[in-house]
C-alpha cells in the first residue's frame, strides 16, 4: 500500500512539472512571469539573474524620486521599473510594476504596442484620469492600468489637467504609452 502512494505521489509529481513553463511576459493580477504580489525586493536578484538590476542607493530616500528599480535586459534594452512599497528595505514587496518593453502582455493580449480601441474591445473602463503628461485608463478586469500620451489626444485636452475626459475623447487609434500593474 505504501509503494502504491508513493508511486502515485512521485508520478503525479512528475506530471505536474512537466507542464509548460511560466511565461515571462504575461502580466496577470496576481503576477508577473515569476514576480508575485508577495515577492520581496530582495528576491528580485535571483529573479532576474540574467539581467541588470539598477537599485537606488543609500541615501537616495531624501532625493524626492520612488526609488525605482530599473530593469535591463544584458543588450541594453529596458524591461521594467519597479516601485517597492517601503523605500530602500529588502523585505519590502512590490507596489507596482511599469512594462516598459513591448512583449509584455495582459492575459487579454494588451501591450504597450496597442491601441485605446485595443482596451475597449477587450476591458470594461471604470475610469479615465487626466495627469499632466497622460491620460490614465482603469479597467474592470485588471489591477493593471494604461497610460496614452496626451500628444494622442484632441488638443483641447492636452494642457487642461482640470478637463473631464472621457473614452468618447480618446481616438481608438491612440497608442498605449506604457502599462502599470499595481498591486
């Protein structure tokens, strides 16, 4: 009988294992590749061996930047920055995540390569938010959030911070500038 579970135990083992691995660039509520909502900064380094991690250093707390973590890939070209939620603590784990290459994905296909008609075949919007730079787009399904540059929109909306926009002002062909996940 004992043979018997442990037999069952290691194939169910080997099974599961042999599952296709994680996708690096798929970007889901609870995760990102291998970061997760409970990954802690320190953990970032065997994450991302293969890359380059730019840390903030000690005494940047006094700077007024948020202690972004830059990620490069070894070519050069930048994957992510990552905000931790406590500045300059190891233990910390992540507030948010801005992809910055293109090969990131939501599980609905959205890039930063995509458009504003990309997010509303795909999302339900719950709110627009106009910055000085951007317009901020939240959706329903996700904890990810899209920024379009204002150079997309109509020129009534690109200096006015105090102006109302709504998805009806965005052209569908206006390009996502970046994408946020915030956890």
């Amino acid at each position: 009988m004992k043979k018997t579970i442990v037999s069952l135990s290691i194939l169910a083992l080997i099974l599961t294992s042999c599952g296709k691995g994680t996708d690096p660039y798929l970007v889901q509520n609870q995760n990102v590749g291998l970061l997760t909502d409970s990954t802690q900064v320190k953990e970032l380094k065997t994450i991302y061996a293969n890359d380059s991690l730019i840390s903030p250093i000690a005494g940047d707390e006094f700077s007024g930047s948020l202690n972004t973590i830059e990620v490069y890939e070894k070519g050069g070209k930048h994957l992510l920055s990552i905000i931790p939620k406590q500045l300059l603590d190891s233990t910390s784990t992540i507030s948010s995540i801005k992809f910055k290459d293109a090969r990131f994905k939501t599980d609905k296909g959205i890039t930063s390569n995509s458009t504003f008609g990309d997010i509303k075949k795909n999302y339900t919007i719950t709110k627009i938010q106009n910055s000085f730079k951007s317009a901020s787009i939240f959706v329903k399904e996700s904890d990810a959030f899209f920024l379009i540059d204002k150079k997309e929109l109509p020129a009534e909306f690109r200096f006015d911070m105090q102006k109302t926009i709504e998805a009806t002002n965005i052209p569908e062909t206006a390009k996502v500038k970046h994408f946020i996940l915030g956890w």
